[in-house]
C-alpha cells in the first residue's frame, strides 16, 4: 500500500514495468504532485531499480489490489488479463500498447462499460496535436495526395507505426475514406487519387518522427514530430493517468486530456 507521505495520491500501476518506456513512467512518477507508484506488473518479477522498494509481481491480481489507475505498456496479450480485472476491480485503466488484435480490442471496449479507459497510439502532447492539424489540413485541401513516413528504433516490430496508423485514421477523419497503401514497391499504375501511403523505417535508437506529406500541384505541406527522447511518453502517459483517475465509465482519447 502507499505509505503516509503518498496520501492523497492516486496509487498506480504499471503493467510492463520492466520494459523500456515502464521503467520511464516509474522514474517520473517519483515526487509527481497527483500519483504515486503503487506497484509494478511484469512476467518475470525481480527488483527493478527504477521501482525502488515498491511491489513487482506477475500477478495482476495482488498488482491490482488498492490501485485506483493501471498504465499498461506491456505486450498485447496482457490486455485479455487485465482489461476484464480493471471492470471487476473498478481500476481506470490506460492503453498505450500498440499492434491489437481484435481479441484485445474487444477486452478493451467491454472494460469500458464499467470503467473509464483511456486508449492511445500515441501519449505524447504534440502527436495528439498534430493528429488535430492532419484533420485539418486534409479536410481543407481535399485535392491533394497523403503520404505518411514514419521512423523508429531498431527494437521495434509493429510496422507502420500505431501513430503512423492513427494519422491515417486522422486523415480519413477530415478527407473521407481512403484506400491504405503499404509500403510501395515494385511496378504498377500510377497513383490513384484514394490513395493514403504508409512508409516505416527502422534503425538506431530514434525515439519516433512522423511526418504527413500533402501534395499539391507545384506545393506541398509536411506536418512533422520528432521525438527526441522517449520520455515525452511517459510525461504524457502521466499526464493522462491523473487526468483519468475518477471519469466515469467509458471511452477517452488524448484529445479529452488536452482539452481538459
């Protein structure tokens, strides 16, 4: 449990401790005003420094107990666990793991009839920004063609990108249906005006950019983000969690965060 000088807080959890962006998120919440860490969920349990003395176990279940917010960046499996335990136990519950299949995203929409769930490709501030600007700018310059290129570390296997995928989402939203393309090669016809373009490439340590082309006849316009440490995930999945603690039931996206 929280210890006295967490009163008042809203003990949290991480699922996917151990990885790469839960070990930021435990970093940063240390001294945060609103949260505090309430105990790490991870396959293989084991002190994590980033932790410090705060439990780590591999049951969702005692994780869970006395928690008021799960932040799960762990592998896409965890959710068929962990969304019907969030219901059960009244835990809000953030979603910021990406490459779902529909068995998650099931897990994930029943869960929100019985408690506020927050789900996002992208938990940066300026992403879910620049997911406003791509409606935008594709709803306002409806002639001109989409393409979208996204760049990532080495260690990352989904492809494109869950927010490469969200920008096309985004485009759609404004433009009106569009027909994906992955990742062209080869030789074909031309370019057909229902077109959106995928691009991903990978390599190095590159936090994440993403950048939407509209191309216009002799103009085009390039909305861009860069990332240029990992740690504005976890700033913004901090942001989210104490944002969602006490909604009510139900779905929440980064632009009701933003948006107060």
């Amino acid at each position: 449990m929280p210890s006295q000088s967490s009163a008042g807080r809203v003990p949290v959890v991480i699922a996917g401790a151990g990885g790469r962006m839960g070990r930021r998120v435990a970093r940063l919440l240390a001294g945060h005003p609103r949260l505090v860490l309430h105990a790490g969920l991870e396959r293989q349990p084991g002190p994590i420094a980033e932790l410090g003395d705060a439990l780590v176990t591999d049951d969702p279940a005692r994780a869970l107990a006395g928690a008021q917010v799960v932040v799960d960046f762990a592998a896409p499996p965890a959710i068929g666990v962990l969304a019907p335990l969030c219901a059960e136990k009244g835990v809000a519950y953030l979603v910021a793991t990406t490459g779902l299949g529909a068995a998650e995203q099931a897990a994930i929409d029943a869960a929100a009839t019985r408690v506020p769930v927050l789900q996002a490709a992208n938990l940066s501030l300026g992403v879910n920004v620049l997911l406003e600007l791509v409606e935008s700018a594709a709803r306002r310059l409806r002639s001109f063609e989409i393409e979208i290129v996204e760049l990532h570390h080495r260690h990352k296997r989904d492809a494109p990108s869950g927010t490469a995928l969200a920008l096309g989402r985004a485009a759609e939203k404004g433009r009106g249906p569009v027909r994906p393309v992955m990742g062209r090669a080869g030789v074909g016809e031309p370019r057909a005006p229902d077109e959106l373009g995928y691009a991903a490439v990978r390599g190095g340590e590159v936090a994440g950019e993403h950048t939407v082309y509209l191309f216009g006849d002799d103009e085009r316009l390039e909305l861009t983000h860069r990332a240029t440490s990992p740690d504005i995930f976890a700033h913004g999945a901090l942001t989210a969690a104490a944002w969602l603690a006490g909604k009510p039931a139900g779905r929440y996206t980064m632009a009701h965060v933003l948006a107060g």
